[in-house]
C-alpha cells in the first residue's frame, strides 16, 4: 500500500507517520471495503466506512516498509505491505454495523397460494402491492418474477377474500372480508422463521375496500416480519457456498483462485470441487449468507486487479465469469 503525508514547516518525521497512517487506512479499506458494502444500506455505506476504517487500522500492529522518501518538497510518502488479523478487524465491522442498525435488510421472494374466486383474486394484487412497498420501506429487497438472483427468504402467502351480503334498515349492504397468512422461510434450510395471521372486513365497493384492507394489512404483516428476521439475518452464520466458472483455462483460473483466497474477506476453505474440460467448480465456506458474498464480489469484480465478473447466484451456488 502506498501511503501519503503532507510535509508542513519542514516537519519529515510528522509526515512521515501520516503517510504510514495513510497507507495501513488504505489496507484496511481494501481489505474490508466490499464487505462493509455488501452488508450496509446505501445510505449508511460512508458513515460505516469511516468507522470502521478508522476503528480497524489499530489492529494492524506489524509491518514492512518497502519503500520511502519525499515525493516533492511538500509530501513525504510510503510503500508498504500490512499484516492484517482479517479475523478480528471482521468481528469489529459486523459489531459496529450491527450496533448502530446499519445493516441491509434481505431480499425476499413472496409467492402465493392459487386464489379460488374473483374476490381473493382481486385481493391478493392488492395485499401484494401493499406488502411490497412496507417490506421496501423496512429496506428489504423485492425479488419479482425470473431472476438470475435468489432471495435468502421465502415469504409464501395465502389470500382470501369473502363478500357477504347484509340487509340493514331496508338497506343490502355488501361486506368484503380480507384474510391473508403467511410464513418466512430461510430458502437454504427452509426453517419456518416467522408466520402471522390477519383479518379484517369494511364496507363498501370490493376495489375500494380491499386496497384499503390490503394497505393495513401489508404494513402489519411487514412489521412482524421485520422484527421476527432481525435476529437470525444479524446472527453469526456460516453457509457452504459453491463457486461455478465456464470456459477458463488454467492460467486465469489460478489467477480467479489467488483473487479469491486473498481478497475476499469471510471465504475461507477454498478448494476445487470438480472440474470438466475448461469448467470449474469450487466449494468453500462462507462467513454470511450468500447474497452477501453475491453483493461482495459484485463490488470487488469492479477492481481492476480482480479477474472476474459475478453473474449471479441460485440457492448457495455463485455463478462467475472472466473479465
């Protein structure tokens, strides 16, 4: 890492420590920078960065200095290389994301029992609509329809709408009722992870009364869910990922390999799992779930000494291309 200081009143040795202060910052952004960005909301990514850059670079007690010396007259710079523990400096970021309530939510598919009658039918697009704008309001992704991209929970619904008809003071009245249920699942181990149970009726045009049924309700069942997914989404997991190449011969897979080993922080115990003419497949475990390596390495494929692009991920399996 190469590390710069600003030389004021001819002061070496002050600059000289900045640069060296620059350049451990600059090995731990590097280090930590797309796993910080693949677990925290858009809009906290720079506040977290800055503390947790700042927090980790105490946790680089050795060195090697390669190379120093001024620059110009007014800058004083250094080449080294940082022996970081990837360990610790990972349980510190997570602490202070998870802490402060910086964390991204999940993504989610939602999918639906068949619905019997017009009623349920005309219910379900509206508890549908409502339930995917309260879910993107807690900040969970919406995952629709086909998608190169898994969600790591399955939201599966049940909707139901009833019309009754009544007589009041000469009067027909049409009551709609609205019942919906559902349960969350985890989409690799299908644990039941949350459920809820909600109804309600109201008079009135069954358009009218539904979108209005459906906008409680959603907003109510998102609320359960958010509160019942906080736990496990935040708790300290290891999942078994798979990591799928086609068509790379054996110098840019080793290059892929030593992209993998050294840069992506949270892998570990990477080996080649199968390999079949020029397609390839590695197993290894991964500290989070595997959207988040999905968005890590969606972030570090931007580097240009990075040798892959990501493509996209079914289930616990990563699909990767060369650059």
């Amino acid at each position: 890492m190469l590390g710069l200081g600003a030389i004021v009143d001819n002061d070496v040795a002050n600059a000289r420590q900045s640069a060296i202060e620059d350049a451990k910052r600059l090995a731990v952004e590097q280090l930590l920078g797309s796993f910080i960005q693949a677990r925290t909301k858009t809009e906290n990514f720079m506040l977290a960065s800055e503390q947790v850059f700042s927090s980790s670079t105490g946790r680089i007690d050795k060195f090697d200095i390669i190379e120093e010396g001024k620059l110009d007259d007014a800058t004083y710079q250094v080449k080294l290389i940082a022996y970081v523990n990837s360990e610790a400096i990972t349980k510190d970021a997570l602490a202070l994301i998870n802490n402060n309530q910086w964390s991204k939510k999940p993504r989610v598919k939602i999918k639906y029992s068949p619905q019997s009658n017009t009623a349920s039918k005309q219910a379900k697009g509206h508890f549908h609509q409502a339930i995917s704008a309260s879910l993107r309001k807690e900040g969970f992704l919406i995952v629709e329809g086909q998608s190169n991209l898994d969600a790591s929970f399955e939201l599966h619904v049940t909707v139901i709408g009833d019309q009754q008809a009544s007589e009041f003071q000469g009067m027909q009245i049409q009551t709609n009722l609205l019942n919906v249920d559902g349960v969350l699942l985890n989409s690799y181990t299908k644990d039941e992870l949350s459920s809820f149970a909600f109804s309600n009726k109201k008079a009135g045009s069954p358009s009218s009364a539904y979108r209005s049924l459906a906008k409680e309700l959603g907003k109510r069942a998102a609320q359960k869910l958010t509160l019942d997914t906080k736990v496990v989404w935040l708790s300290k997991l290891e999942t078994p990922v798979t990591l799928s190449f086609k068509s790379v011969n054996p110098a840019q897979i080793k290059k892929i390999e030593s992209n993998l080993q050294e840069a992506v922080i949270g892998l570990s115990a990477l080996k080649t799992e199968s390999q079949i003419n020029n397609n390839y497949e590695f197993s290894a475990s991964y500290a989070g779930w595997p959207e988040q390596l999905y968005d890590q390495l969606t972030q570090l494929s931007i580097r240009d000494d990075i040798a892959f692009n990501v493509v996209g991920f079914k289930q616990a399996n990563l699909q990767l291309a060369v650059k």
